[in-house]
DNA sequence: CTGAAAGCGCTAACAT
DNA sequence: ATGTTAGCGCTTTCAG
C-alpha cells in the first residue's frame, strides 16, 4: 500500500528538479538560496505524503551508512549488557544504529564478524578485542576506520581505548582481604593474555607481596559450556582447603564460585572470603552479599560513544589516540569481612 | 591501502564481462553455462584479491538486506539478553545481520524504531511488541514485511508468534503454593495490559479461586529509574503483613523484591514465600535458592528464528500464521516450600 | 537560485 | 556462453 515513494516522484509532482528537492531535504536550502516559500511547500508535501529517503542509496553514494559496529565479548554477560544498552541509547539519539555481535574472545569469529562489518560500510567500530585480532584492528586502522577499544587494549596497536584501572583495582581488593587478616588468598581467573586479565592479576600479585603472602593463582580456560568452567574449579575448591579467601577475576567466574561454594555447603566469608569483579545482582542479593569490584558502566559507556562521535566528526583531525583510564569502586560487603556471618 | 575493487575491476582485470564476474559469483554459473575452467580463474583471482561485494550497492539493487531487525524490551534484561544472543548466533550463521534496540515498552519509541528499520530496509522483524503498536505492526505485515512477535503477541493482529504458556505457568506456581499451605499469597506484578501479563494474573486468580482464597493483586508502574519501583513496593510489604507468600511477574520485579526483603529482614520461606517469574544466576543461587518458573529461552529463541526464516525463504506461501505456545519449567527452590528455613 | 547529468557498485533483462 | 545496458535512489558538480 504505502508505495514507496523517491526523491524522484516527490519532484515530478511538485514540479521540481530532484536536485533541488534534495538540498532542501538536506537543509542546504538557505546555502543554495532557495525561495522560502518553494522549501516550505516542498517540506509540506514531504511531511504530507510521508516520505522517507532510501537510506540505501544515500549510503552507496555518500559512503556513510550511519551504523556503528559494536563487538563485545558475549552480549548476555550482564557487565556487556548493561554497556550494550547504553551504548545503544546513545548512539540511537545521535542518529546511529548498532550492529553488534558477540565474539566469544574467538579470534577467527571476531575476523569474521569484522569482515562482515566492513561488508556493511559500518561508519565507526567499537570493540572490546580478543587476543591475536592485533593485525586486523591495524588495518581498519590504517584504512582511516574510526575504531574504539574498550575494556581492554591492545599493546602493541595504537589507538582510542576506555578501560578501568584493573591493576589498582584487585591490588586494592587483595589488600583489603589482607587487611582483614585472611592469609591464604587465592585469585581464580580466565586464562587470558588480554591487558585487562594480566593486569588484574598482577594487581593481585603485588598486593601479596606487599604483605609477604603466597600467591595462589588458578587460571581456568573458557569455555560456552558452564560445566567445563565449573568442574575445574570444583577440582580447584576441593584441592585447596587452605584458602580462607578467593578473589575471583570475573562476574562470570565468580558466580561459577558462588554455585560451588554453594553446592559444597561453604560459607562465606567464614569458610572462605569473596570478592569478585564486576559487580550485578546477584552479588548484592546473595548472602550474605558479596564484596564486588564495580566498573562505572555508565561511564564507560559516555566515553566509548562520546570518543567514537568525535572520531566520526572530526575524521581529519588525527589527535593523538586517546587512552582513558576510569577508577572502579571496590564495594565491600560482608562477604569479605572477618568476624561476620 | 587496500583499495576498494569494484566488480568492473576485476572484470577489467581479467578481461571479462562484470555480468558474467556477477553471476559466477552468485553461483549462477551453471545455470548460465559459464566454462568451468573460467569460473574457476574468477574464483582464485577474486580469493586472491580478497574481493568483496558492496553489501550496500548489492542491497539496493536487489532488495534485500540480510538484515533482521530485533527489538525488545530491554537488552540488558537477562531474560532478553540471553534470547538476543541465541538469535544473533542462529542468524549469523544464516547469513543475517542483526539490528537490535530496546523498546522499554515505549510505544513512540517502538513506532521511531520502527521506521527507522522500515528505513533499512530490514528483510525481517523480530518484536516483543510494546502496547498499542497493533496498527504499527498491521501496516508492516500489509506491506508484505515477516514478522514474528514472541514473548507476547497481539490479540487482533493475524501474524506469527512464539510464546509460553503464561496462564498455566502462574497457576501451576500459585497451586504449588496453596499445596504448600500457605494461605495470603499476592501477586505482584507490573502493570500492563499485554498478553502475557494478563495471563500471568489470569493463571494466579484461577489458582486462587479454585483454593477458595482470596485474591491479592498489587501493579506497579514500570520505570527505568529503580528506586520507582522499590518504593511502593517496599510501601506494598509493609502494609501487608499479612501476606504469607509472594509470586512475583517477572525477573525483574522478583529481584526488586528481594532486595527488599534483604532491607527488611524477611526470611524466605518462613517469613515470606517467595516465587518469581524467569529463572535467572540470581535466584538460583540467593539464600534460600529461589523457585521460579523458567522459560526455555533456547527453545524460544529457535522458533522464532526458524519461523522467519520460513517467512524470509518462501515469501510467496503465506501459511496460517503459527502460533507456538512453549512450556515453562517450575524450578522448585526452598524458597517456596513451607517447614524449610 | 535551479536543473541536467554523472555516477556510487551491483543485478538482470535483453541482446549477441 | 558472454557482453551491453538500464536502472536501484540518492548526492553533487557544473551550467545555466
């Protein structure tokens, strides 16, 4: 029913050029001098009849396409989520759309799915990067491709990137379960050689050592599966019963942690302490509520996008790539405080 | 550096005709009865180039976008989170792209978001629809565009939908609660009119009656903002000590509830009993464990891409729209099971 | 101030 | 079996 109508049909009725009616369309009336009264009938008609530019063709012309690609790890991780929904928000009210995908950290994937983005004319990419994907970031790059890291970073790439102060972050954990006086203190984590994980755990690292303990360190290789991260640190659980607190690097593994301190009926935080990072729900809800490392989602967010505008605004101006770090809050509940239950 | 080559490019390059370069690559070789050995020469100069179709110039041509639009309420939602990222991997292994956004059951918003993909020209819409979006969505189908609605569906629009036996899943949980014993049991829930929502209080008034109880419905007002939501809920408990189990309408409204049982020091079961609706990490693993009633994302999620594909593939057989009505899972949890502290 | 015309890269009738 | 050519709907230079 609602035939779609062109710039084309919308000029033969009123007796225009197509060019003309494009510079008004595009509010270039006054630049090109155009008589009032012709942009006020031609804006009238248009309302009118409701016509609606083929965003298509605009895009195969100017080359814009006015969509962002965004990738993050796994789009139903509540930490990627939230981001993903603020991003969203922002982006759409100023004019973008997201296409987004998850990456599973799976460096072919992520190849694949920046193909895919490049396929799409997407104008702008925001990625939280996996390991390896080094060479294919640099050539969007150097193809002049506005890119965002966030999250992490790549070394060795020089570009925008938005993350947390990781480091300070689960050294500042690590210390305040030392500070409580728990001495056997474990940190479980993702086997991962990205910026973000090393950081976190060197943070942890130095906070040990800083109190002349003994660094436990438990890397656990990701997998889609839930049962192949949690037997391993069952294994882990079990294997340990020295520990008197676990710092878990993750939200993911934390609440693996969580299951299985539940299953094996251990109480925290007089079994075992617990801090984890990324903090959501089910952290405040637990009992007792779980001391968690918060990243300033909103934040991240405001900085991811407002970096990419600029970056699509300004596309000639090359500033130097910008590196903002952000601070976490480290919430601390009771799960990590001696002499409660 | 890497220099966009257009199709004329590699035409030129290899001396042939674009049209015949197009139709190798479109696999219509045979069809054509192209020579084998030079089908083959194309193929290994284009792999050796790394040439790519414009997916934008080939869209407009063509029609199609290989784009599915999917809106939900609210991407961060686990419940949503969780469904959108088994339809991205479903549709990208299809060789569909997804353009997402978040409605927040706002009926402008949806409507804008709407037009906006009409604008890109997406080949497919994935909705949970909004209230008083129904001429919206007409429209949509009249033009010819597949749709498939899930979560809820419209009762006076004609099209596919994928959804769970609401009615049933709320009697069943407020029966297993009568069983249990308890004897004030509320339904808390946020005000709306949609299908599933009224379903959802239509399953726990007929539970109710048929256990010659009495009724205890509270609505609230949807709002971003969180703490519009805890205040007259807390406001609801406390007037209502009378109450001896609660079933809450969804994840989210269950998680709010709980967190202010933690403000007031409610014990579930003894104090409270608790059920929600959507199984989530949070009430599996709270203290007492949550029961709740789970919906099967997987399942839910493979239908409803199944079904567009369908609609995608055979544009011209216009079945009966199918309705998909999937079951729930009531996770039984101490939460809910009376003698249980 | 307004219009004609040349493409953006691709597909598909329609030749040949 | 392969090439010619006309658009898809839009923007933008260049002429009036």
């Amino acid at each position: 029913m609602k035939k779609k109508l062109s710039i084309v049909d919308i000029a033969n009725a009123l007796n225009v050029s197509k060019t003309t009616i494009s510079f008004i369309l595009n509010g270039r009336a006054q630049e090109k001098r155009i008589g009032a009264e012709l942009v006020e009938k031609v804006m009238k008609y248009v309302a009118e009849v409701g016509y609606k530019a083929n965003s298509l063709a605009k895009s195969l012309r100017t080359g814009k396409s006015n969509t962002i690609g965004l990738m993050v790890e796994d789009i139903s991780n509540p930490f990627f989520a939230s981001i993903a929904r603020l991003i969203e928000d922002r982006a759409y009210k100023n004019g973008y759309k997201i296409i987004y995908c998850s990456t599973d950290n799976d460096t072919q994937k992520t190849q694949d799915l920046i193909n895919m983005f490049r396929d799409r004319h997407v104008d702008g990419y925001i990625i939280a990067p996996p390991e390896g994907i080094e060479e294919d970031i640099e050539s969007l790059i150097k193809d002049g491709m506005p890119v965002v890291l966030f999250d992490r970073h790549l070394p060795n790439v020089s570009t925008d990137f938005i993350e947390v102060d990781n480091l300070f972050s689960t050294y500042n954990a690590t210390r305040h379960l030392i500070d409580q006086g728990f001495k056997n203190i474990a940190f479980v984590t993702f086997a991962s050689h990205q910026t973000q994980m090393v950081d976190r755990v060197k943070g942890y690292q130095d906070a040990i050592n800083s109190g002349g303990l003994e660094a436990t360190v438990k890397e656990i290789v990701f997998n889609q599966d839930e049962a192949l991260i949690m037997n391993p640190l069952r294994d882990f659980m079990k294997a340990n019963p020295q520990l008197d607190a676990i710092l878990f690097g993750t939200n993911h593994i934390g609440t693996c942690g969580l299951k299985i301190m539940q299953e094996l009926g251990k109480k925290a935080p007089t079994d075992i302490a617990v801090i984890s990072f990324d903090d959501y729900d089910v952290f405040e809800l637990h009992s007792p509520p779980v001391t968690a490392i918060s990243q300033p989602v909103e934040e991240i967010a405001d900085n991811v996008i407002s970096v990419l505008l600029e970056k699509l605004n300004d596309s000639s101006v090359s500033t130097k790539p910008q590196s903002i770090i952000l601070k976490t809050d480290l919430k601390i509940r009771n799960s990590s405080l001696k002499g409660v239950s």
